[in-house]
C-alpha cells in the first residue's frame, strides 16, 4: 500500500530517539542511547537505542527493531498505521490510496475506534466553539478561569445536550455507529430507539496519549444536569468504558501534555482531578498528571517510571485524600520509585480548602501568589517517609489512637520495601522523626507484616513442624559440635519442636537468637537484620528488636524463660560462645531460613491456586502461576511486581474514586 522508495524516505527521515524518547527516558551512552525497557518491567536500565543504525535491542527481554516496529509494538498499530504516523510527523508525503469501508473494517477495530474518537473530539470542540450551542460549556471554563489556549491544549468540547447530536453527526461521516457504543461514545435509547450520546451536556475533556490518539473521554456535569435516560441522578463524571483502546488502568489524564515537561524536570506531579491538571498547567505547572477517577495502579506508576525519576504527590488534605495519598506511597515503594508528598499549601490554615480545592481558577493561583507558594512546595516536597515522620506525626500529636494509626500506616509501609540495609535507613530515619525507639518502629513492621494478608508469608503456627523438619543440624555448619553446652536441655521437654501447640518455637530461629546471644558485637549488622527479616515467630523478633535497642539477649532470654522455658534454655545454653566463625553461622542460619520462607509460600501459593481454579479464577489462576514460577526462579523483581498486582486486584479492587466523591476539582 505505501512504496517501498517512501518506507525508506520515512526511515531515514524518523528521528528514532525523538520517537521512542516519547515513551521512554533516554540517556546518552558513549554512541547510544539507554533507558527502562518499555515491553518488560525493570529497575536497571537494559534498553539500547542505536541512532547510527537505526534500531533499538533491549539486553533483558531481547526485544529489537526499527522505529518501525517500535511504533507498532508498543502502540498496537500495523506497518502501514506506524509508517503513516511516522510519515506525518516527520513531513514525509505517502500517496494514499482512497480507502473502501471494507479495508478500513480490515484495518481492525482498534484503529475504527480510534478514528470515531477522534471524530468525536472535532464534533465536541466545534459544538464549544458555537457561540450559541457550545455557550454552557464556555461559560463553564470562564467560570473555572480556563484561557482559549489551554482549552486547546486539552482539545477541551462540549457535548450538546441534544440527545442525538452526535449519532447525527457521525451519521453524516458515515461511521459505524454501533462501534460507538463498543468505544462508549454513544448508548442506545431505551425507548424510542436508536442512539443518544452518553456524554450528553457535558465538558468533555479527551484522554490522549502521547502519539496524539485518543483513547477516550473523561465528561463532566458543567450546571444543572440533564436527568439520565431512565430518570436517575446523573453522576458528576462519565469515563470511558474499558475497550480494545481505552485500558484504564494504565491511562493517566494530561500525559500527552506534560511528557515534554517530564524530560526536562524529571519528574512527574500527581493530582487527583483531571481540573487539577488542567488548572496547573495553565498555572505554569506543565509536569503534572492525573489517574482517571480510579484507585492509581501499578501500571501507571510503571508508565510514569519509564518517563521520570521521581513521583511527587500532591492529593487533597482531607480524609480520602489521606488514604489516596497511603495507597499511592505503597505502590511507589513497592515498585522501587522515588516518591515525595507535597503538601497543599493553605491546607493547614484553612481546613483543606487549598488553592487547587472548591475551584479556584489559575489566575487568582498565580496572581494571589498561590502559585509561588505551590511551587516551593511541590519543589521542596518530601520524601514518603519524611512525610510520615514529620506531617503526620504532628498533626496526631497529643492523641494516642492517632499516632498509633500513624504509625501502623508508617510500618505498613516500610514492610514494602524490599532492600533490608534501604529498610534499615528508613527505620532510622522514622524512629528518629517519631521520636520513638528503633524497636518500636520494628515491633510495628513485624506486627503489620503478621497481619498482611493474601498470600500467605507468614504460616500459621501450626504448619510448621509438619513443613520444617527439625534440619537446624545442618544449618550451621561451622558451629562447635557437642562441644559447648548444647547438649543441656535438648533433650526431652526443652525441644521446641515438643512444645504445646501454640507456643511451639521454630527451631532455626531459636539458633539464630542463641548466636547472637553469645556474639552480641552481630546485632544490627546487616546480616542479622536480614535474619530478622526472615523470623516468623513474633516472641523472637521482639527480643532481636530489643537487643538491637541495646538490651542484653541473654537477660531478655531469662525473663522470657518464666513464661517459655525453651527460650531461655537454648538462648543461655552459650552453644555458640566458642564459634570460629560467628558472622559465617549466621549467614548459613540466614540462607537456610530463606530456603524454608521459600518452601512456605510455594505451598501457599499451591494452595491459592488450586482455589482459584476451583472457583473459575482464570485471571487469578494465570497469575498465581506466574508468580509461583517467578518465586521458583527466584526473580525478587517480578515477584515484587505480581504480589503488589494481585493486593491490588484483592484488596482495593478498581474501585471507582468518583464514587466516594474523591475526583473532585
Ligand atoms: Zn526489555
């Protein structure tokens, strides 16, 4: 369809950084160019860019091409698609052959609902420039102090509210008009037939990616709103519906128009509302995105990972805007992003109402010096840690239920954070601006990481002699043999693995408490907080948190021995005081208890799995497996990446945040 001497003029022509530095944060190295690998999820960069030939290889998932194949790969679009995409952009003419209804059905859904959206955006922003249709919607914006320009930048409309204005107008461009309702552009009418459009008296605010697409649409109320077709109470905002082009949950409202700003400030601001958006960017503030009326997912912060260094969040101060404000925190430490929070200015004076709430419009933000205020603290914003430790913790001085609230939101955090010595600093550092003991930081984290739920990490206590065997024999074998006092007392009743249910002690990590115990010089080395990491019997970790306080183990093990014998027998046994190699016992108990957590959670992980296909679960099913085969290869990153996935898919679901009334602006 297009010549081959023209594929080769737009080859030459496409500037392939300029394309693929559209997606992806390219730096220079040496010829080429690096970045995050936009077709797998990685941490250190393994995606090459070759401007002398023209292609790109990515050393981790082994993905390569041309700017061609980059632009269908990651677009979803055909070779003719990307070479006209190319074409256009670099100022290449391609002949084109005038196209019949049937090779653009050919061409795929996909491209058909692209082409309706971008339909509908000519047919709304013509309706908001009409001085008489479009005159609710213009006075909307005035109100909101929306300038022309921005308005543009946006491709801002207005949806009439006519019922069949839109049908009518893609009737006349001779559209599918049921593939409008699959793209969610138009619905059927209950009663009197045909279609009316679901955005209907609305200011419709397009969502594009960068490339320029459409994918959908995201409309808002503008004054008194026209009833529903059944006679319900309209709700404030319409999304698209999920389609072949419209895939929420890695959308991300303003993207398109804050990337270029991206690349320079590295960093991305996130807001709430798409308003929020729009008004900063007019405010000067062009780095700033939204997630659309959802909960944020994984896949978007991977999409802003790709693109900046840093996520600063900048959410409401009010109660949901807390816990948006948690969630997104989690996420970002989940998936190793650097995040800070900003907090709005004018939000403690005035009870929440800040300069970005209850409408405040982009002049009065600049003008009344709102913006020089917001400015400093988006630029001094701290760090999602810092930000527990001196925001919140302030603000629940003097009441005891909101600082222990505080702080389990703190510890449930940390839990995440996968690298032990980064965990360590973070504790420090929480401690320190709590103004609190380590150990009580640490008691937190191992009382949050009890309580997680999903899949499993921490075992009953009654599993545990059935899938440990007693092997602590061979998990140090640099340890004296009989020849300190390990003899006393392991015998008969003091053997843990004796012990009463409930209170039964999983062996490995008595020996693990006993070493330290007689090499105190140990505690809070980074291979004894990684071994703390590991204990799953809370009555161990809290004497490890104590010692690392400064407490003596040997004491603790002698005032735990009034109420649990085994403690203090193997801790005071002093079996290990004659070791030659204390540090290297310890990484052996270490390995060793990590090769059992590892047994642990793949029996879990079966157990999981086989529910989820009882149940029919074939999603869950699918990723249950996946995980289970990335904790087989040990692959920590991916493992990470599947258990933030699926905690989100259990625990928040894709709840709708304009339905609690959070997408506000
Ligand atoms: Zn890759």
């Amino acid at each position: 369809m297009i010549p081959d001497d023209v594929i080769s003029q737009i080859r030459d022509a496409a500037d392939i950084i300029q394309v693929i530095g559209q997606h992806v944060q390219l730096r220079k190295a040496g010829r080429n160019w690096k970045g995050l690998c936009p077709f797998h999820g990685e941490k250190t960069p393994s995606f090459n860019v070759s401007p002398d030939k023209g292609f790109f290889h990515c050393f981790g998932c082994q993905k390569h091409g041309d700017v061609f194949t980059f632009v269908m790969e990651l677009e979803g679009k055909s070779f003719v698609e990307a070479a006209e995409q190319l074409a256009g952009r670099f100022g290449i003419a391609v002949p084109r052959i005038e196209e019949s209804p049937e090779l653009r059905k050919a061409r795929g859904e996909r491209v058909a609902m692209l082409e309706l959206n971008k339909l509908a955006t000519t047919f709304y922003r013509e309706v908001l420039a009409d001085p008489k249709r479009g005159e609710a919607g213009r006075a909307y914006l005035a109100k909101r102090g929306v300038k022309d320009e921005i308005a543009d930048r946006f491709q801002l409309g207005y949806a009439p509210s006519d019922w069949g204005a839109l049908a009518d107008y893609l009737k006349t461009q001779r559209a599918d008009l049921e593939l409008a309702v699959k793209v969610g552009l138009l619905a059927p009418r209950p009663k009197s037939g045909g279609y009316y459009d679901r955005n209907r008296d609305r200011l419709v605010c397009p969502v594009i990616v960068p490339g320029g697409d459409v994918v959908g649409f995201s409309s808002r109320v503008v004054g008194a709103a026209a009833p529903s077709p059944d006679g319900s109470e309209p709700p404030k905002y319409i999304n698209s519906p999920e389609s072949a082009v419209y895939k929420k949950s890695k959308l991300l409202f303003g993207l398109a128009q804050a990337r270029e700003a991206m690349a320079v400030t590295k960093r991305v601001v996130l807001v709430e509302g798409n308003f929020d958006v729009i008004t900063l960017h007019q405010a000067g503030f062009t780095d700033v995105v939204a997630p659309l009326g959802t909960a944020l997912t994984p896949e978007q912060i991977n999409v802003l990972k790709r693109m900046a260094e840093r996520v600063v969040l900048l959410y409401d101060g009010d109660k949901a805007g807390y816990k948006a404000t948690m969630h997104a925190l989690g996420l970002c430490v989940e998936a190793d992003v650097e995040i800070q929070v900003a907090s709005r200015p004018g939000n403690a004076k005035s009870g929440g109402s800040g300069p970005l709430s209850g409408g405040m419009d982009p002049d009065s933000l600049v003008a009344g010096g709102g913006a020089d205020q917001l400015r400093e603290a988006i630029d001094h914003a701290k760090g999602g840690v810092e930000y527990f430790a001196f925001e919140v913790w302030s603000k629940a001085r003097g009441n005891v239920d909101a600082r222990s609230r505080a702080l389990e939101d703190a510890a449930r955090l940390v839990a995440k954070v996968a690298n032990p010595m980064k965990r360590d600093l973070i504790v420090a550092t929480l401690a320190d601006g709590l103004d609190v003991d380590v150990g009580v930081v640490r008691n937190a984290i191992a009382r949050v990481a009890d309580h997680r739920p999903g899949l499993g990490r921490e075992p009953m206590p009654s599993q545990r002699p059935a899938q440990y065997p007693n092997n602590s024999a061979n998990a140090h074998p640099n340890a004296p043999g009989a020849g300190g006092g390990s003899g006393v007392g392991m015998a008969g009743a003091g053997d843990p693995q004796m012990a009463p249910a409930g209170s039964r002690l999983p062996s490995e990590e008595v020996e693990v408490i006993s070493l330290l115990a007689d090499h105190p010089s140990l505690i809070a080395t980074p291979e004894a907080d990684k071994a703390f990491w590991l204990l799953t019997d809370a009555r161990l970790r809290d004497m490890y948190s104590a010692a690392r306080a400064g407490q003596s183990l040997h004491e603790l093990a002698a005032a735990a021995g009034q109420i649990s014998p085994p403690i203090a027998v193997h801790v005071l046994s002093g079996k290990y005081a004659d070791s030659k190699d204390p540090r290297g016992d310890l990484v052996a108990m270490t390995r060793n208890l990590e090769v059992r957590k590892s047994e642990v959670g793949l029996a879990e992980l079966k157990k999981s799995l086989a529910s989820a296909q009882k149940r029919g679960d074939r999603d869950m099913a699918r990723r249950l497996a996946q995980l289970a085969e990335a904790e087989r290869k040990g692959d920590r990153e991916l493992v990470a990446r599947i258990r933030s996935s699926l905690e989100i898919g259990l625990e928040t679901g894709e709840a709708e945040i304009s339905s609690n009334g959070k997408q506000v602006d």
